[in-house]
C-alpha cells in the first residue's frame, strides 16, 4: 500500500515538473511520518523515500535510532525553545523558524554541539490566525538579524497554506512565497541562500510545485490519514 501510495506521488511529482518545464530532481518529496509507527517508515525507506518529516520532537528522537542512518531528517513542526536541544545536531534540516528568539537559542545549542544547522524560515502567508510564521511583511528584516548568527544558515522559505477542497485556491500563496524568496536572494544577504521552498502537502503539492516547490511535504498521501489518538 505505502510502495503503491509512494509511486503514485512519485509519478504527479513528474507529471507537475513536466506541466512546469522543470526537472523532477530538483523536487524532494518528504515523506511526512508524524504519528506513523515504525514499521511503516521502513515500508516507505524500502519504497526509496530518504526525507522524512516530523512534528514532535519526542517523535523524531525516538525513531532516529531505529531506523537507517541514511535518513535525512526534517523538523517540520513549531519547535518550541526548550527543545531544540534535543535535535539540533540529529536532523537534516529544521523547516520552522518562525523567530529570532527560536533563532538564537538554535545557535547557541548549534555552538555547544559543535555543529553548524540548516534552516528555512516559516512564513504565514495565507495570514491564518491557527498557524506559526512570520509575516510576508515581516520576513526580511527577521532573516537580516538571523544570518547574523553564528553556526545557523539560512536555506530558504517554508509556508504551511490553508486546508482547502480545491487546491487552485492555495496557488496565490506558493507564488506569493515564492515572489519572497526572489526578493531576498537580490539582496544578497551573507550567510542566506534562497535555494529552498518548502510548500504543498498531500491536497496541494502539485500545485505547489508548479509555483517553484522544491521540498513538497507528504503525508497522508504515502501513509495513509493519521491517527491522532497516539
């Protein structure tokens, strides 16, 4: 089921790149395994999925020793401060810096640890009252007092777009972030690359990609709906 759900993904990530004029490498596909038990993580590696997404720090510490070391782990939920301990040098990339206050206790654990962090900076486009990120407004000047940090690197923009039907309705969003990460790359801040775009998700991800994605983030659409009582 999860190597079927893992082709047909594969297969509309192609097919969008192809509708877009862009090569299907440029796009990594995150399998998003939040509240998803182990076994169907390995079901998903052996399926060829290396990216996987977690919410929960308790979650991803959890299962990082359970499964292959060649995993590329994404912290793609609000990471709270007392946290990022815990998983500043154990994962790939941390997708939702929404602050500087976040930012620096980042850096300072970064610095403990001897490590250097990649990041991306979340952004609330959509403006949605329930969702983190900073505002499109807001965006620049935050990235202008991270980059000032040592052993923390700006990677790109991250957005999470609203829970929609038809996902024609989200497209405004993913060409506004993306309009944002060109703004920023002329400014050509030190320590800050606009290399990454983190949007779309199993409703929207299509989309998302036509509109400049290059990290999509997939959840249900590999593993299945979630089952929250965990």
């Amino acid at each position: 089921m999860i190597q079927q759900n893992m082709r047909q993904v594969e297969a509309a990530i192609t097919s969008a790149c192809e509708k877009s004029k862009r090569n299907s490498n440029d796009v990594t596909l995150i399998a998003v395994s939040k509240t998803k038990p182990v076994s169907a993580l390995w079901e998903a590696y052996h399926a060829g999925a290396r990216d996987f997404g977690e919410n929960k720090v308790q979650e991803l510490i959890d299962k990082i020793p359970q499964l292959p070391s060649d995993i590329r782990w994404h912290m793609i939920g609000h990471l709270q401060r007392n946290k990022v301990k815990y998983i500043v040098d154990k994962v790939y990339l941390i997708h939702s810096v929404d602050s500087l206050r976040l930012a620096e206790e980042i850096s300072k654990e970064a610095q403990k640890k001897k490590v250097e962090v990649n990041i991306l900076v979340e952004v609330n486009v959509a403006e949605e009252e329930s969702k983190f990120g900073t505002t499109t407004e807001d965006t620049l000047l935050l990235i202008q007092e991270i980059a000032k940090l040592p052993a923390v690197h700006i990677k790109g923009l991250m957005t999470i777009a609203p829970f929609v039907e038809n996902q024609e309705e989200n497209r405004q969003y993913f060409r506004k972030l993306r309009q944002l990460s060109v703004d920023i790359r002329q400014k050509n801040i030190d320590n800050v690359s606009m290399n990454i775009l983190s949007m779309g998700m199993t409703g929207d991800y299509t989309v998302a990609i036509e509109e400049g994605a290059t990290y999509v983030r997939v959840g249900t659409g590999i593993f299945g709906e979630r089952d929250y009582s965990i």
